[in-house]
C-alpha cells in the first residue's frame, strides 16, 4: 500500500471517530431530554388523577347550546 493511501485511510478514520462521538453526543442529550420529559409527564399525569380524584362532582356531559 502507498503512503499516500495508507495517509488517506487514517484520515477517513480519524473523521469517522469524531463523527461518531459527535452522534453519541447528540443521543445522550436526546436520551436525557427524553428522560426528563417522561419524568414531567408522569407528574402531569398524577397530578391531573389528583385533581379527577378530588372533584366532588362529575363534570357535565358535553351538549349542545340551546340556540341550536
């Protein structure tokens, strides 16, 4: 193999593993973003089973206006 080539694959590697950290970098703060989102929507969901679980009464079904 030339030097030259054998300098061409070195560099195409050395591209690909900055580019394969940059990626890995993206997952991660998609993986976090995603956590935490689940986390809030756990907590929304509780919250809104709260609220359903203390109102005294049902609410009203919807109908329509009387000028209907």
């Amino acid at each position: 193999m030339s030097e030259d080539r054998l300098v061409d694959i070195e560099s195409k590697l050395a591209h690909q593993d900055q580019l394969l950290q940059e990626l890995n970098d993206v997952v991660t703060a998609q993986q976090s973003t995603i956590m935490r989102l689940e986390d809030l929507f756990e907590a929304l969901i509780e919250r809104v089973r709260s609220i359903a679980e203390s109102s005294p009464e049902p609410a009203p079904p919807d109908e329509r206006p009387p000028h209907y």
